[in-house]
C-alpha cells in the first residue's frame, strides 16, 4: 500500500492514498489509516470527511479500541459508482458490470461470430448499454468503460498488428468505442487489465510487488512493482509468453523458438495431445472431437494421456516462472485466465515447487503462488477494474506534477 506525505500541493495523492487503504482495509478507522499512510490525524480527518460528503465511504459501525470511545469504521460505498469491464479475445467476448468494490454486478459471454473491427464494435456497444439497461443502472453512476483488448497496443489505445487477428492492424478500438458508448474509455491488454482487477479487488491489493500470469487464448503478463502497475516504454510490458523455455524448440509467431506461448497455449496443448493419440497412447480422448477444454477435463479426471500433456505444459510455465521471479524479486505470483478451468491446481503446484526449490532469494523471503478466485472472468473484471484505477488509485506520476 502507498504511503502519503505532509507536503503542500499533494492534495490529490494524499486523497488517493486515504481512499486506497479504505478500499484495502475493507473495514478501517481513522487512526489505522493515519498509521498505515504516515500521514497526520488531522490530514486524514479532513480527507475522510470530503470522500463522506462525496459519498464514496460510509461508516460502517464501530470497533473496540484500548481506551477511549470506539473508533468508527470507514468501508468503501460500492453502489457509488460502477464501471464496465469488456474483455475481447479472438473467440469469446465477456462483459461485467462491476461495482466499486470491483465486485461484477451482471456477467455475459459472447462468442465471436464475425471477427470484422466494425461489427465487433458496434456489439460490444450495443451489448454494454443493454447491460446498463438490465441492470438499471444510470449513466450517472458510470465512471467509464474498461477495454482490455488483444495487444500489440499503443498509447493511444489503437491495436498493432495483433498476431490472432488477422485484419486488425491500427484499429483504433479505443476511439471507435468512445465514440459509440458515450462514456470515457481506457484500454490495456488483456492481462494487464487482470492484474489491475487483481490489485483492485483480489488477492494483492495490499502486495506491494506482484506479477499476473495470464493463461487465455495466448499467454500474457502483467506486474505491480513498487505499488505502480509497469508497462514499459511502448505500454507493452510483461509479455511473459515470449520467454524462451526450449531454445531449440517450435518455431513462435513473435520470430523466437521455445517460447512459453509457442509450447503452452490452448492451441499447442491440443496439438500435443492429438500427436500423443497418433501415435497410439491410450486416452478417453477422441481425436476427432479435441478441445483444450476437453484436455483440460479428462487431465482433471485422471486421463493419463491428458494429464501427461498438461504436466508438461505446467513444467515449462515453471521454468519460465522461475526466471520472472529471479528478475524481479517479487512477493506474489498470480495465476489466471480462462485456460485454467479444471486445471488450474496442476500449474500452482508446479510453479510452487519450482520457485520454492529454484529461485535464488529462496532463503530470504518465500514467495506465493495462486490462482486467482476470478481466474475465468479475470480480464474482464480488470477492465471494469482498469476505470476505477485510472480514477481513483495513487500515481506517482500525478505527484511528480502536484509537488
């Protein structure tokens, strides 16, 4: 969590700093805040009482405290203010309305029926408003809309060249949906927008340090360091898919052999277990009717063929894992994305023991391994996560300009 300062002109940090350890604490007083910022008693009084007046914290009660009147706890008001999160992958397209909590109100999946930039926009327009409409929820409660969208992307929320989808090069997904939904909004690939979902509302949202380890379609990544998510010189940061595991193996898209992406997606785990079946190894799999969802069920079912294939996979996300936390010297690693369904203890396994056993700090601080509680709609709750961390989370950048 981020800690304020006593200086003038911070005003608006020191703001975002106070509402940050409300929405972490999830139930704190005002002396704990003052406590866990650093900030004064009566810079944090004064705070509380405008974010009361703007209704974005109630009080919620009172707790027990060792002499002196019971302190009051504050909690962040989810009903003040609301966002939509919009996930597009090549094949299926979520949508969530969440609260401020980060919490979805209402979920929807779609599937890709016609994968042209013009009619995929006008659907999720279309879509999101309905999704306002069946919830009724008005458009003064909405902060914005969330776009996490395949990437290559740049600054301005125009998609470069995606590699799974052909004819989307420079599309200017941001300013078409801008320009059909009427609310501001922010756009950030798909598992940077997880683990801004993640430190919004999840398992980090007090981890100063964390990486997101995003298993969809393709295979992404996203991190926190120094509590400020990392992006990168061109926004396009943590593409964790494209460490190389085998440096002699498949050929991958990016121009690399032996990337993580290349032996571990959906696509390249159906291949191998369809080569497995060719050459005669017994499975309950069919090699007519062949999904990563079904490999994924029958591994979870004890298929020995399907397990074979998904241990495998396991093991080269744990080499990869291995170098991430080398690198970075994090806290927690974070797993999600929809190719976890079934399968998702296997990987936490794997690349617990790997990091446990193989990283080099090991005997300094342990470092965690989850799958995420959203791990299937992750993306799309950190779309919706994405408007409420533009808004309301603390940036460095922002103080830099204030001080």
């Amino acid at each position: 969590m981020h800690k304020g300062t006593n200086l003038p002109k911070v005003g608006s940090f020191n703001r975002a700093v106070v509402l940050e350890s409300i929405q972490v604490g999830d139930g704190i007083s005002r002396v704990q805040i003052a406590e866990r910022t650093g900030l004064t008693a009566q810079t944090v009084s004064v705070i509380v009482r405008r974010l009361l007046e703007e209704g974005l914290v109630v009080e919620d009660g009172h707790q027990s405290s060792s002499g002196g009147k019971p302190r009051t706890i504050l909690r962040v008001d989810p009903a003040a203010g609301y966002a939509i999160g919009i996930h597009f992958d090549p094949v299926e397209i979520t949508y969530v309305l969440a609260d401020l909590a980060g919490r979805p109100v209402v979920k929807l999946h779609r599937k890709v029926r016609q994968a042209v930039p013009d009619a995929v926009v006008r659907t999720m327009a279309r879509t999101a408003r309905r999704l306002l409409r069946d919830a009724g929820i008005p458009d003064s409660k909405v902060l914005g809309l969330g776009l996490a969208a395949p990437g290559p992307l740049d600054a301005k929320g125009v998609i470069v060249n995606p590699p799974r989808l052909p004819g989307w090069d420079r599309v200017p997904i941001r300013e078409q949906v801008e320009s059909l939904i009427g609310f501001p909004v922010t756009v950030d690939n798909d598992a940077t927008a997880a683990a801004i979902g993640e430190r919004w509302a999840g398992l980090a949202r007090s981890t100063p340090g964390f990486v997101y380890l995003y298993l969809g379609t393709g295979i992404g990544g996203g991190m926190f360091l120094d509590n400020q998510i990392y992006r990168g010189r061109s926004l396009n940061a943590a593409e964790l898919g494209h460490i190389t595991v085998v440096p002699d193996g498949p050929e991958c898209y990016c121009g690399n052999r032996g990337c993580v992406e290349a032996l571990c997606c959906p696509s390249a785990i159906v291949a191998a277990a369809r080569e497995r079946l060719a050459l005669g190894a017994a499975s309950s799999l069919s090699p007519h009717r062949l999904t990563h969802a079904r490999v994924c069920a029958a591994a979870a079912a004890g298929d020995p063929l399907a397990r074979s294939v998904i241990d495998e996979a396991a093991a080269r996300l744990a080499d990869a894992a291995v170098s991430i936390v080398n690198m970075l010297d994090i806290d927690l690693l974070v797993l999600g994305g929809p190719a976890l369904r079934e399968v998702g203890e296997v990987y936490r396994a794997a690349i617990s023991e790997a990091v446990a056993g193989r990283v080099l700090a090991r005997r300094l601080h342990a470092v965690r391994v989850e799958v995420s509680p959203i791990a299937a709609d992750a993306a799309a709750i950190g779309a919706a996560s994405l408007v409420f961390h533009a808004t309301y989370a603390p940036r460095i950048d922002a103080l830099v300009r204030e001080a």
